[in-house]
C-alpha cells in the first residue's frame, strides 16, 4: 500500500514537473519511468520563455501541495542559496487551501479529546474561520462563555507529509550524486526541514510556544496573546 502511494506520488510530481517547464530534470535525474508514456515527450522540450523561472516555480510548489509550499517558505528566507528573484517569487507562496468538512473536524476533536463535542462547547462554528495545509481554524464558546479559536489538524495530513518528505529525501540524494550541487547539500536541506515540518504537525508544539509569549508579554500594554486551554488541546487540537 505504501509503495503504491509512493509510485503514484512520484508520478504525480513527475506529471506536475513536465507540465511547468521543469521536465528537464527528469532526464537529468534520469526518471523517466515516473511519466506514463503518453507524456514522456515534455521532457524533451525547454522550459516556456514566457514565465520567469521564480514564477514557474511558485506555480509548480503551490500545485504540489502542503509539503512544497511548507519547503518553499522555508526557502525563501534563504538569500545565502538563492537569487533574489527566486526568494522574492517564493515569498508570495501561500497555504490557503479550502477547508475539509465540519463533520470531519468534529470527529477529529472528539477523537483527540475522548469526549463528545458538546460537553466541551456550548457553541461551534460550523463554517471555518479560516484553512490551511496543515490545519483549519474554528470559532467556538466553552461553558464557561469564554469565546475561543479550535484549531485542527488536516485528516491524513501526516501520512502524506511522510510520503513527500520519504521522497524529498530520495530526490536528494539523487540531485547531490548526479548534479553536485556546489553550493548547497541537498539532503541537508531535506533532513533539516523534515525536523521542522514534524514539529508543525504536532500542535502542542504551537501551543507551547503561545504560552510562553503570553507569559512573557502579560501586562504590556497593547500586546495582546491568546490563551491556551490544555484541557481541550492535545497533538491534533489547539
């Protein structure tokens, strides 16, 4: 099962790669097998003159999902490896996606908590406030009538984040062996944001992170917090 996942994400991404313009480096990283045959053609044309090369890349990130836009952002803060064209393009990348289902996130928050959603809101919103890749945000009221924000983790998100960064790591290996790169290790690139992106999944971690600004800002004026409530918060729930 998990080889399949693989085999159909390679293509996926070989697919989405030929498509932008970047077919190039799959004949360079001699992957060829990763396009059915029908398609195999791309990688023998040139990149479109028309489109700078930062925006080709923007577009191929942002349709590969959560994982590539996570390393993207990552990488835009990273004027020491590349262009500033490039940078600058990859800082406009955005995780904006649209929301999984309410239903969903329900289960997820009586999974995380083991207890029923109305014994810990009196009042949950049924649209999102706001979604991203890895999590979506909801407006809620406890018990006690404090308003609150929940925030849930995507459904399956992790299983695929493992996927492309067991990939990532692959391809990484591939790029030092075959293009030696001078500059940059890739394979350091892919271990470091491995470590990062795993920790943005779990939302403890987030959590945290509030609760120390909050302890450190309390009584400033016109610095503003919010509260965590361990209680109703775990790895998957904020």
């Amino acid at each position: 099962m998990r080889i399949n996942r693989r085999i159909s994400r390679y293509r996926q991404i070989g697919e989405t790669l030929a498509r932008h313009g970047f077919g190039y480096l799959i004949e360079q990283l001699d992957l060829h097998h990763l396009l059915p045959a029908r398609r195999r053609w791309f990688r023998r044309t040139d990149p479109p003159k028309s489109t700078p090369l930062g925006e080709r890349l923007r577009h191929l990130i942002e349709e590969l999902g959560p994982t590539y836009v996570k390393l993207g952002q990552v990488l835009s803060t990273r004027a020491d490896l590349l262009p500033p064209a490039i940078t600058a393009e990859l800082r406009r990348l955005h995780d904006a996606v649209p929301p999984f289902a309410t239903e969903e996130a329900k289960r997820l928050i009586e999974e995380e908590l083991g207890r029923p959603l109305g014994e810990v809101f009196a009042y949950f919103s049924e649209e999102p406030l706001a979604a991203a890749s890895i999590a979506q945000v909801h407006r809620a009221t406890l018990h006690s009538g404090e308003e609150v924000v929940v925030k849930v983790r995507r459904p399956g998100i992790e299983r695929l984040i493992e996927t492309d960064i067991d990939m990532l790591a692959g391809l990484a290996h591939l790029v030092r062996e075959r293009l030696r790169p001078e500059i940059v290790d890739p394979v350091q690139i892919v271990h470091e944001f491995a470590r990062v992106i795993r920790r943005e999944l779990d939302l403890r971690v987030e959590g945290r992170h509030t609760q120390r600004f909050h302890e450190a800002f309390q009584g400033e004026e016109g610095v503003r917090v919010p509260k965590v409530y361990w209680e109703y918060s775990g790895e998957r729930v904020l």
